[in-house]
C-alpha cells in the first residue's frame, strides 16, 4: 500500500524534478492540478551573499499551496518533493538538507547515490524519501539503506536514463519489492500512466512533457524544440556529463557537433559543484525523453495535466471493455 501522502491524488502521478527547468511556479501550477509538483533542490541559486534561495522557494510554495487548500477544501493541492542530488560533488547537500528538514518537507527524491543520512533527515522530519534507479542493483542498495520507495528509471527517460527495458526493470524490482515503485521512461499520455500500473508500477514519473508548459524555467527556444521534436530526434551520450543522458539532437547540431559522432566521456567528469553536472560549454544541449512524441503546443501544466486525466480515465475505461 502506498504511504497516506501518495494516496489520493487526481491521476497517480509524480512531476520529475528537472535541471533549471523545475522551479516553484511550476511546482504550484502541477500542485494545484492534482499531480506531485517537484524540484531540484539545486535549482535554487542565490547569489553569494545572499539568503539562500532554497529556503525562499520552499516558503512561498507552501504559502500558496495552503492559500489553495483554505480557498478549495474540496480539492487541495497534491504535496510537492524536493530532490536531493546526493552525489559527492555536491557541496550544498548538507545545507540543503537542514532546511528541507526545517521545512518539514514531505516527500524526498534522491539521486546519483544512496545515503543513509539523508533517508534519515527525511524520517526525522516525517517525510518519506524515494530513490531513482536505473537497475535492479541499485534498487537493493537503495533499500538496504534506508529508502521508502523507488524510481525505475528506464530506458527512454529524459536525463540520465537507465538502458533497460521498462518491462525487465519493473519485473526485477516488483519480484522482491513491494513497497512504493514508481516508473520513468517515456511517459507522456494517459494511457502510458496506466500501462505502468498495469506493468507493476504504482504511480508514473513525468518530465519532458513539461518543459513545454508557460510556467518552466526553460528557455523559450527548448520549449519550441520540445514541440517540434519526436523520439528519433533523442541521441545517448555520456560526452556532455561523463554518465550517458538523452538529449536533444537538434541542440546538439546547433552547438556545432554531429550527434551521430560524439566522444564518449569519464564518469569523474560529472561535477555538481556549481549546480549542475553539465561544463557550461555544454549549457544550451537540452535533456529530453522519448515521449516528447506526444506534446503538439506549448501551454500551462494544468491543462496539460487536465488532458492526462482526461486521457487516463479513457485509458481505463477502454481496458474494462477487453
């Protein structure tokens, strides 16, 4: 069964948390639409001197998501996550942690390693923590040390994607686990969320789709690129982080390099010293999933949501007629 704080949402559905793009007017907007809103911890960067931002962000979050609550008690806003990037490299975690302990946040995602402290942190303060993977090694490890639940990240996925098939991913993990799974991997309709249930997975983690939404942080030139591209328009490359990613090619050509032709690069490229793991002399190639396919328009992640459930409902209704 899933933890109280996953039940009841309007489509069983978490937003992935995404680099530059995922910040608090997105996280609101799919918050208040029904869906788990979430952001990178590391998003938030003040300037030096500053407060930090973190602690900014996750107040006005809560402001108006509980301004929502009070004025529609009948439809409250999902809960939001923040995602710990928990890689050694980042020297902001454990700063970062102390205030989303501070803040008593609910649901934790962590990335890129394992941490028994920070499972912990989030426990402490009564949330619960969830953990990516890309196999099902990882998916023990995480367990082992202390994690309430998983994130398959499959192959397909935008980001730093598994190369595995949804399919053996979600069999590997639900034959030992059967806590809260979730799946990521080119999931951009209705009718996907429900094929991953259906797989064993008991919600679906959404990205790529809402890039193209008014509310991201995200260059309006990747939105349109999102729009305009399909599945055969997502290269794999470890050259621009030093773990292999999925990108869009058409950024890849406009930075002067054959996305059919790229070196391969060391793990121990991967640095999160400044926020992100990209050298800025790859800032502008765009990250995206193989389910761009299906987002036509840029326009609000509530409408976009609205069609997800509109899509899901179907989905379930055409599958009680087989």
């Amino acid at each position: 069964m899933l933890p109280p704080i996953l039940q009841g949402l309007r489509i069983p559905v978490i937003a992935s948390p995404m680099f530059i793009v995922s910040g608090p007017d997105l996280v609101i907007a799919q918050c208040k639409a029904g869906i788990v809103g979430s952001f990178p911890a590391l998003n938030a960067r003040e300037k030096d001197g500053e407060p930090p931002l973190l602690d900014a962000w996750l107040t006005r979050i809560e402001e108006e998501l509980d301004r929502h609550n009070q004025s529609h008690p009948d439809h409250p806003a999902a809960p939001f996550a923040v995602n710990q990037i928990v890689h050694r490299s980042n020297a902001r975690l454990e700063r970062d942690i102390e205030i989303c302990h501070r803040h008593k946040v609910a649901i934790w995602i962590t990335s890129l390693g394992a941490r028994v402290e920070v499972n912990q942190a989030a426990h402490d303060c009564g949330g619960i923590a969830l953990h990516d993977v890309i196999n099902n090694g990882f998916a023990k490890k995480a367990i082992e040390k202390g994690a309430d639940g998983l994130i398959a990240v499959a192959a397909g996925a935008g980001g730093h994607a598994g190369p595995q098939s949804p399919f053996a991913l979600i069999q590997e993990i639900r034959d030992w686990w059967d806590g809260p799974l979730l799946l990521s991997g080119s999931i951009a309709t209705g009718r996907a969320v429900l094929a991953a249930q259906v797989m064993g997975a008991d919600l679906a983690y959404i990205g790529s789709p809402f890039i193209a939404t008014t509310e991201a942080q995200a260059d309006p030139a990747y939105k349109q690129m999102i729009v305009d591209s399909g599945a055969m328009d997502i290269v794999a490359s470890s050259l621009f982080t030093g773990v292999s990613g999925n990108y869009l090619a058409p950024s890849i050509r406009r930075a002067g390099l054959d996305p059919e032709a790229l070196a391969a690069a060391d793990a121990r490229a991967m640095n999160f010293g400044d926020g992100s793991s990209k050298p800025k002399a790859w800032s502008t190639i765009w990250g995206a999933g193989q389910g761009i396919g299906a987002v036509r328009e840029v326009e609000p992640a509530g409408a976009r949501i609205d069609r997800l459930a509109a899509e899901y409902v179907a989905a379930k209704e055409a599958v009680s007629r087989l």
